[in-house]
C-alpha cells in the first residue's frame, strides 16, 4: 500500500471553494490579510505531518454569473484575494519541512522575472516549493493586462509549452552546477566561464539573458499541474510532477490517472515519475454522528448564489440564463474544459442548475467525506489503492478547525494502518516525494542541463 500524503488546499482570500462557509461563527478565513493567520496555519500543517499546503490564485474576477462582479464580491467568491507568494517566506520562517505549491499564471508572467522569483523563494525555504503551473480561465484576467479576451483553450498550452521551454533553460542550464566558487582569497565568487546567457526567439517569446539567481536546491521547483482535459493530459504528462484531480467516482479518476501516466511513459518517462493528488473535502469527528452533526451544521452557512459564481466562472457558462429545470447548453467551453466534462458525467448531457445545486452540497461540487476517522480512513486508502492516489488536496471548510479534526482524528488512523508517515523525511521537496533534488535525467526539463565534461 503507497504511502497517503496530504496538502491543505487553500486560497489567499475569504472564499475559496465551499462558498459561504465564511459566515461560520467559527471560521478564521477574514483573517486571511493577518500574517500571524498563515504563520499559526503553516504550523499547525507542519505538527500534522502535511506534506504541504498547495495555493490557489485567480488573476481574475468570476464575472460570468449575470455578466457582472457584483454577486462575487457579495459573497466573497475568491475576491478580494492576495498575492500567495507573498506569505511563502512568512510561513517558511517558522517551519522546516511544510512545502508549498504555488498557483501561477503563466500567461500573465514574464518568463525571466517569474524565474527569478521561484528561485529566490526555492532558496530561502531551502527547496521547499512547488509551481502550480496555470494558463488561466478567465476573460477579465485577460481584460486586466490589456486584451480583449484570453486565447483558446488549447492555444493556451501551446503558449505554455514555449514558456516552459525558457523556464527550463533559465533554471537548468544558465548556471553550471560549480559555478559558483566563493573563493574569498582569489576574490572570485563565481566562474563567468561557467554562467551563459539563454537566447530564445519563439512564436511567443524572445530571450537573450542570464539567469540572475544562482541554482537553488530543487534548480527547478516541483511542478504540479491540474489538466485533466485531453489538451491538459498531454502537457501533465510532458511536464508536470504531481498532477491535481478532481472526484468522481473512482473509476473515472483511475481512468485519468492511468491515462497521464501511459502518456508519460509515451514521453519517455516512468509512470512514477507522475504522482497524483486528489481534491477532497473532509467532515470528520470522533464518531459518525459527531462528523454528521457537524455536516449539518455547516450547511447553514452554505451560498447556492456564491457556489453558482465560482462554477459559472470555471464551467464558462452564465447560469443567470437558465431557469432552474432548463436543460444547459455546454458549448465550446473556454474556461476549464475538463470541469465541464465532469458535469456532464455526473449530472448526464442534459443537466440542469437544480441538478448542479444539488450536488454543491457545501457550496462546491467536490462531494465531501463524512465519517468517523475509521470512516474516512477506508475510504482514503479505497480512492489510493483503486484509483492510484498519491495523496489529497483537503480543501478547507471551517478553517482552522477543518485540518485540526482531520490531524487529530485521522492522521493517527493512518498512521496506525501504515500509510502515513510518523516524521518527515530530510531534503528539499522534491527529494522527499522522489529521492532526488533534481529533475531525474528523463524528464524534459533536465535535457537543458549543462553536465561537466
């Protein structure tokens, strides 16, 4: 049985994913503006042994309900939202092991100065970050830069993969592994012989530049990513590390997971060169009946407008169009095409907003766990043994007391059973999750390295 893992997935902002659980008397997400907020969060992950806290971000507001703002900013629907890098070195202060991923949009980010930002934060939390690489779902990002629109969902990916060939040649091949010598007597801290410039001329990007940031741990971060559409499959199984899914039923997520990993192996990797983390949502307690009072309790709070902003947004679909039994015209999609694809196996081809209400039991469509932590625990290692899992992105509900139930109830099931670990392993990330620091010799990003000799 593989070892389960475990992220908390969070946002820089009010509401996240279960839309209105913020009016819970007992949640702490206002408080998301408070550095002391992420700083008592990082630590209290790290004492239950997560593997990470994994950031979302949006560029964005969700303005395709009504055509308007107006219901995601009345409900705080990940607006305001922050800057998550910036509370990467706050939370990395007083931790030692906790990683974070980190949501980036590719296609609103320079290449040279996102480059330079992941290293400098890969040296400071000695190799503990990981990039979340995105290219957006939103319009009113794009509107915000100056364009009319964002590009087509594919054409998305093909921008990325030209960014991703500059991030690796920045990363990898700029500055030799000896390069630097910090020969205090000769004066001499590095070897100019041994620091190139990159020159790239592209469809997308032209570069003629050195890296300015000496190789960190990890040289490259950890790089998750969270397609799951035949566009996305393909370029996870090119790039990404740790591929990020969504539930349904377990034998629609291990058709997904076999299927990224056969392309990777296609790509002239191994099929564990891919782990894969599945977004969960987790109600738990002492005992049944405590997790279901506690379920009950929640969904008091529950926002059906602020649920129906985040999936308009994500689906691409104006659901202030449709009464509530109309059959839902899907379309060509431009936001997150393989969340559309999951509706449409969930709910059937003609599913409706009652339909999709229904499912967004605590304001999302991720379908929450709910059980005692012998409960949860089967049906975590069911999803990992059946379906491949590596581990869970725990979305968050009542915060913080969400992760402490999970850490003081569940953690030590699992541990018990064998599948969670006692103490964390040394090392930057990506040394943890794969033995190495590095990118092994088959991934494409290491074809960039400069080897001595």
């Amino acid at each position: 049985m593989r070892e389960i893992r475990f992220n908390a997935f969070d946002m820089n902002c009010v509401g996240h994913i279960q839309h209105g659980l913020w009016a819970h008397p007992r949640d702490q997400s206002h408080r998301f503006n408070e550095i002391g907020y992420w700083m008592d969060y990082a630590q209290r992950l790290e004492k239950g042994l997560f593997d990470g806290i994994f950031l979302a971000d949006v560029v964005g507001v969700n303005d395709v309900l009504g055509a308007s703002p107006d219901a995601a900013i009345r409900g705080a629907v990940q607006v305001p939202v922050n800057d998550p890098m910036m509370l990467v070195p706050a939370m990395a202060a007083v931790t030692k092991h906790l990683a974070f991923g980190v949501t980036v949009n590719l296609t609103y980010e320079p290449p040279f100065l996102f480059a330079r930002r992941m290293s400098t934060l890969d040296h400071l939390t000695g190799g503990r970050m990981g990039w979340n690489i995105v290219t957006g779902y939103l319009d009113s990002a794009a509107k915000a830069i100056g364009l009319d629109a964002q590009a087509a969902h594919d054409d998305r990916y093909d921008l990325a993969d030209e960014y991703m060939q500059i991030m690796y040649r920045l990363w990898e091949e700029s500055w030799e592994e000896d390069a630097v010598l910090f020969d205090r007597a000769a004066h001499l801290y590095a070897d100019p012989t041994k620091v190139h410039k990159i020159r790239h001329e592209g469809k997308q990007y032209r570069l003629d530049a050195m890296h300015l940031t000496s190789p960190s741990p990890q040289r490259t971060p950890m790089l998750y990513q969270a397609g799951s559409s035949t566009r996305g499959r393909q370029f996870a199984a090119t790039h990404a590390e740790c591929v990020f899914v969504n539930g349904q039923k377990i034998e629609g997520v291990k058709a997904i997971v076999d299927d990224i990993r056969a392309k990777a192996v296609d790509y002239g990797r191994e099929a564990q060169d891919v782990q894969v983390f599945m977004g969960a949502t987790i109600i738990t307690g002492r005992t049944e009946a405590q997790a279901r009072e506690k379920f009950e309790d929640y969904r008091r709070y529950v926002s059906s407008e602020a649920a129906l902003v985040h999936a308009a947004a994500s689906l691409g679909i104006d659901f202030a169009k449709y009464d509530l039994d109309e059959p839902i015209n899907t379309g060509k999609s431009n936001a997150i095409v393989s969340n559309v694809e999951a509706v449409s196996r969930q709910a059937g081809p003609q599913w409706t907003k009652r339909k999709l209400l229904e499912q967004m039991v605590l304001g999302s469509r991720q379908t929450p766990m709910i059980g005692s932590a012998e409960q949860i625990a089967d049906q975590l290692m069911a999803w990992s043994g059946e379906a491949g899992i590596d581990g869970f992105n725990l979305s968050r509900s009542v915060v913080p007391e969400c992760f402490d139930d999970i850490i003081a109830h569940v953690v030590p099931i699992l541990q018990e059973r064998g599948v969670y670990k006692t103490s964390y392993r040394e090392g930057p990330l990506r040394e943890k999750l794969f033995g190495s620091p590095h990118l092994p010799a088959r991934h494409i990003g290491a074809s960039q390295r400069i080897r001595r000799g």
